[in-house]
C-alpha cells in the first residue's frame, strides 16, 4: 500500500492514484454508518415491541447519538491526533460494527443503548477524521467537488439505506439488520484498508493541537451552526407543518419528505461545483437559500402551492450547505488542524440538531408559524455573520 500522501486527481486528470476508489469506498462508509445512526428511527414499532419499552424510548437511541458525539468528538481527536489516519478510519468502522451487534443482541434497552453509545463515540471519531482525510488528498482546487462525493452518502442513507432497511426488517427481523450492517462495515474497512493511501499525522512534535486558524474554523463553524439551527427547528417538526401550515391532508407527508430529499440530492450534487467554483461565495449563498426557503415557508399559511415551493427550495438549499460548510471549513483551516476542524464541524452539526428541534418545541405550540419564524431568525443571522467574513489571502479565492 502506498504510503505517500501526495493530492489525488479527480477522475480524467493525471497523477499517481485514480481518485473514484479511494471516495467510492469512503462514500460507502458515510453510507453505512449514517444507516446505521438512523436506523432506530425507522424501526420504531418492532424495537419497542421486541424490547417491551414505549417507542419514544425507542427515540432514546438516536438522541444519545448525537449527544454522545456533541460531547466526545474533540477529546477522540485530540487524543489520535498523532495516529496515522487510514488504520484509524478502518478502526472506527470496525468498533461501530462491534457495538452494533451489541444492540442487534441486546435483551433490553440499557444493553442496546450501551452499544449505541459506543458505536457514536466511534461514529464522531471517524466522521472528523473522513472530513480532513479528504482535505488530505485532494487539491485544494477540486475538495469541494470530493466531498460532495463523500458526503453524498447521508443523503443516500435517507433516501435508500433507511427505507431499504425498515422494508427488510418486516421480512427478517429488526436485529438480522442490524447484524447485516455490521458485516458491511467489516468488509467495507478492510477494503478501506487495502485502497487508501497512508496519510500520517500532520501534528509537528510538541503540538498542542490548535494553532492560528482556530479562531476562524470556530467562527464559520458558529455561523454554519445558526442556519443549521434553523434548518433543524423546522425539520423536526416537518410533518406536522405539513398539515397545519400547508393545509395539505395528511396522506401527503410521505410525497412532501420525498419533495424534501429529492430536493436535497439535487442541492449536494451541485453544492460540489459551486464550492470549487466560488470558495467564499457558496457558503453565503446556501445558507441565503436555507433562510429564503424557509420565509417562503412561513409565507405559505394556507397555500399548499406556496408551501410545495417552499420545501423544495429549502430542501436543494440544505442539501447544499453541510458540504459547503465542511469544505469552507477545510480550506479556512491549516492542514495540522484539519482533524480538529473536522471534529469541530461535527459537534457543531450534532449541536445543530439538538438546538434546533429544542428551540422548535419550545414555541410550536404558539403555531406553525412561530417555528418558521425563529427557524428564519436563527438562519439570517448565521447567513450574516457568514457574509461578513473576510476571505482567505489565497490565489484560489480571491474575493470570489
């Protein structure tokens, strides 16, 4: 195996490794464990019943794992900071694999929610370190093209891993599945292993770990955050602003999610070009797009036509702006803090989820209307403190 860690071409370009390999494989990883972060969430009825425990318990399963993440991503980091970055990967989806078949075997809640646990501390660790290994190996010019291949697969998990699986579950049991997704994680980090080029710590000895961009990553991660909030505050809450706010008949949830993810594969497909394309730019124009999507939501009060709308600008929007946000992360950040960057940009995004659907519920029972209009508030403030950011002192940004 190569031990060189020279930048990886894109596909049709010259160098000494074909890129697709190296994203096929880690998209395959982002697919998988984001199934598998999901999946209690899809199997709601045939846990609780297996378990014996209420289904909101169920909830339990997918709240401690982003909460466990928010909490333990920068620790992890910082302590593998100096840990060469392929054998850590392929680490991370073998412990996510053990601890999966902990919950598969679990005869009660605890046992399961233990394995949960687990599988997310591992979860954060590798979702910091997949970040900056692609940072790692691709020129600076084609990263935001290479993440939104890498990162496309938590679309896919929503699209087809969950759905896929909770349709399988009802022919061989919740537990059969996940048993099959910890298999798949085995065979998927020992193919990590055999393809993906060594990258050793870029940590100079003595290092502490943060150095002069730290304050930038921290602010645009911030800022990120707040249009996250807003997303997630009005997301959580989708299903039930589909009947009260669009005045759209229940039967209609399941096309409305379906509007909301298309949308979103239609964002993460371009949000690639327009990163590389415009490496400041982007950032602000997603997260306008998230704050325009989501006014036009809270214009919509009774139009179901203006609501349709309204997803479906929100949803390209959204799927736009993670990977926007973790290359513009990427590229504000030194190559030595890229891991901690990562890990920065992860807790954010959990942070995110957290917030969002808190502040949501905390006013959803004045109407539909005060979740779209905080959710609004939160994302033009973070689109503001975006815009006011100065750009990098680099050739490839300029003022773009």
């Amino acid at each position: 195996m190569s031990t060189r860690s020279t930048p990886l071409p894109l596909p049709g370009t010259a160098g000494p490794h074909r890129a697709w390999p190296i994203l096929a494989v880690l998209t395959a990883a982002t697919l998988l464990t984001v199934t598998v972060e999901m999946l209690p969430s899809g199997l709601l009825p045939v846990m609780s019943a297996d378990l014996g425990v209420s289904e909101s318990a169920i909830g339990l399963l997918v709240s401690a794992w982003a909460l466990t993440i928010a909490i333990v991503g920068i620790p992890l980091v910082r302590l593998t900071i100096r840990l060469p970055r392929t054998p850590l990967l392929a680490a991370c989806l073998i412990v996510i694999a053990a601890a999966n078949l902990l919950t598969a075997t679990a005869s009660s809640l605890p046992l399961a929610l233990t394995g949960r646990i687990l599988a997310a501390t591992a979860h954060g660790l590798f979702w910091a370190l997949v970040v900056s290994y692609v940072a790692s190996v691709i020129t600076a010019e084609r990263l935001g093209r290479a993440l939104a291949i890498v990162l496309a697969g938590p679309t896919l998990a929503g699209l087809a891993g969950l759905p896929i699986a909770a349709a399988l579950a009802d022919v061989v049991g919740w537990r059969a599945i996940f048993i099959g997704l910890s298999v798949a994680l085995v065979m998927t980090a020992a193919v990590l292993w055999l393809i993906l080029p060594q990258v050793p710590s870029t940590m100079p000895a003595g290092g502490g770990g943060w150095d002069r961009s730290a304050s930038r990553v921290i602010a645009v991660a911030i800022a990120g955050g707040l249009v996250l909030v807003g997303h997630f505050a009005v997301f959580t809450y989708l299903t039930a602003l589909v009947t009260q706010l669009g005045r759209l008949p229940g039967a209609t949830i399941p096309l409305m999610l379906l509007v909301f993810g298309v949308s979103g594969a239609v964002g993460i497909a371009g949000s690639g070009f327009a990163s590389d394309r415009y490496p400041r730019g982007a950032i602000v124009a997603a997260a306008t797009l998230v704050t325009v999507g989501l006014a036009v939501l809270a214009l919509s009060s009774g139009q179901p036509v203006v609501f349709i709308i309204g997803v479906a600008i929100w949803g390209i929007a959204v799927g736009a702006f993670p990977p926007i946000l973790q290359t513009r992360v990427m590229r504000v950040s030194t190559s030595a803090f890229r891991p901690l960057a990562g890990s920065i940009v992860v807790t954010v995004l959990n942070l995110g989820v957290a917030a969002g659907a808190t502040l949501g519920g905390l006013v959803l029972d004045h109407g539909p209307i005060a979740v779209t209009l905080i959710a609004v508030t939160a994302a033009a403030v973070g689109t503001f403190a975006l815009a006011l950011m100065r750009p990098l002192n680099t050739p490839h940004e300029g003022t773009r």
